[in-house]
C-alpha cells in the first residue's frame, strides 16, 4: 500500500469569455491528490492522508477519490472550505498558478489523522506545499519523523512560490527532508530556484552523501536523469504532442513508484543497488507515462493500459 500525504483541491481553468464574465471549468486536482490517483490508474493500492471539506466541492473530491479506487480512509473531514487554485498558462506554455486557499480544509490536517493510517504501508510520499504551510506540514513532518527508520519515503517538493513565497521555507523543508527520505525527484526548475547555479549532478552527488538512495531531477523537454550510489543515467522525453503539462510531475513520480515496486526495488538497499539498465527503464516507464498526461488538457494520468 501506498500512501500519499498532502493537500487536495480544485484546480480552475479558464474556459472562455461570456456576455457578462468568464467561464470557469472546475477540474478536482493537487499535487498529492494527482499522484494518488495516478498510482490508482497505474493499478496500485493506494492511500491518500489529507484533509477535505465538507462543502460540495470537497464531496466531489471524495466522489472522485472513490471512482479511482483511492482508500480514503485516512481522510480527514473540514468544515473549512475548499482551496481554489486559478490555473493559466504562460507564453511558454507552462501552467501558472493562482490559489485562494488561506484557512482552506487542505491545510487543517491534525496529527489526530495518523491514527487513520493503514497498517501495510510500502511507501510514504510527501511533496507540495503541504510541507511548507502550517497545520498540515507540522503533522505530515510528525508522521515522518515516525516513519522514515522503517518506510520508505519519497520526497518531491513541487515548489509552488505563489502559495509560500519564502523560499527559505522551501530550502529548510527540503534539507529537512534530506537525511530522512529514500528517494528524492526534483524539478530542475525547482532546483534552480532553491539553489540558483547548482548542476543536478553536484546536488545529487550531495543528496547520496546525505543518505538518499536515488536521486532524480525532471527536466521537462530536456527528459531526466538519476542517480544511485552505483550508477547515473539520463533519458529523453518521449515524443508528443503537448496540449499543457498540467500534472506531468505528479504522473512521473506515481509511474515512478510503480516502477520501483513491480521490480522489488522499493526497499531502501535495493534502491540504491539499482544499476544503469534498470534506472534506464524506470526512467523510461516514467517519461513515457508523463508525455501521455502531457498530450491531453489538465492532470488526466494514464491508465496502466495505456503504458503496457
């Protein structure tokens, strides 16, 4: 069982003029809610912590959750409303964001959710901004803490600067992160942005002296590249048609953990024992999996047909 921690919202795309304003088209969406879902469509047991509310979009988030064959049993319900986050995209076609989420139900998760958990957890994956912003990051790094000797944590930190704009809050989570996690995927947009300047090489080489056992950076059109004590290797993203990339990083890292778990290489020592052909296809199982949510509108990850 997987178990996906962090924060599930709406996210909103703009659909058009009308006589009197603008069309909205409201699609159930976050980080942690897509990678959940992605690892559900990529026919893995999944469990997804976070905090929903109780008003008609947090009911719709459950709906969805349920129809993917998420367990939703560390679920925890808020009377909060539902964080709204304004999706546009930008002269490079990239996603921009805007949220409307302070006091929302995302961020309330209580320490008293743990207890929720289920009891055959493989693997722990935390990202986003669920790390960054209070309650929720101060519960989530409990369950961390807890964890981190006896599960394998996955790490992603998806940094998103117009809901925590201090990126120092960003760089102390992920140092934090470091030394506790397994297996770390990082953006190189993201990269730069908490350390301007550095080569992916430089800070995998110091994320493995910190005792992570892989270390991969996305890199968009440029493809990806990993790293374990034993071997380094670098792919090219799979050809496509791209409509936008609207949750390509969320698909990559859930294709990436079904990768590691098809091939019992998702336990710590195994992880790091992975050499070059097989960091090869799990790279490629991943890019192939995220140009296909790539090819069509908003965070619609693949179904494992689709891959195979």
């Amino acid at each position: 069982m997987f178990v996906v921690c962090g924060e599930a919202l709406f996210d909103v795309y703009a659909a058009g003029d009308t006589a009197a304003g603008v069309a909205l088209d409201a699609r159930v969406g976050g980080s942690p809610f897509n990678t959940a879902v992605g690892l559900a469509r990529l026919a893995q047991p999944v469990a997804l912590l976070a905090a929903v509310s109780r008003d008609f979009l947090g009911e719709r988030l459950m709906r969805a959750l349920q129809l993917e064959g998420v367990d939703c049993s560390a679920v925890q319900r808020s009377d909060a409303p539902t964080t709204l986050a304004l999706v546009g995209e930008s002269a490079s076609r990239l996603p921009s964001y805007s949220f409307y989420g302070a006091g929302c139900a995302d961020q309330q998760l209580t320490h008293q959710a743990l207890a929720k958990l289920p009891n055959d957890v493989s693997a722990l994956q935390f990202g986003s901004y669920a790390m960054v912003i209070e309650p929720i990051a101060s519960t989530l790094r409990a369950l961390v803490e807890r964890e981190h000797s006896r599960t394998l944590i996955a790490y992603d930190p998806n940094v998103r600067l117009n809901v925590e704009s201090d990126l120092d809050r960003w760089r102390q989570a992920l140092d934090w992160m470091l030394p506790r996690c397994q297996l770390l995927k990082i953006s190189d947009e993201d990269l730069q942005l908490l350390h301007p300047g550095t080569e992916p090489e430089r800070f995998a080489a110091d994320a493995l002296r910190s005792g992570i056992n892989l270390v991969v950076v996305t890199g968009g059109a440029e493809g990806a590249a990993a790293w374990t004590r034993r071997a380094h290797v670098r792919v090219s993203p799979a050809s496509v048609n791209v409509v936008d990339t609207v949750g390509a990083g969320d698909t990559f890292q859930a294709a990436l953990l079904t990768w590691l778990v098809e091939h019992d290489a998702l336990e710590g020592t195994a992880l790091g024992a992975l050499g070059g052909e097989k960091l090869q296809s799990a790279l490629d199982f991943a890019t192939r999996a995220s140009a296909i949510t790539c090819s069509r509108r908003g965070a619609d990850m693949p179904r494992r047909k689709e891959l195979d």
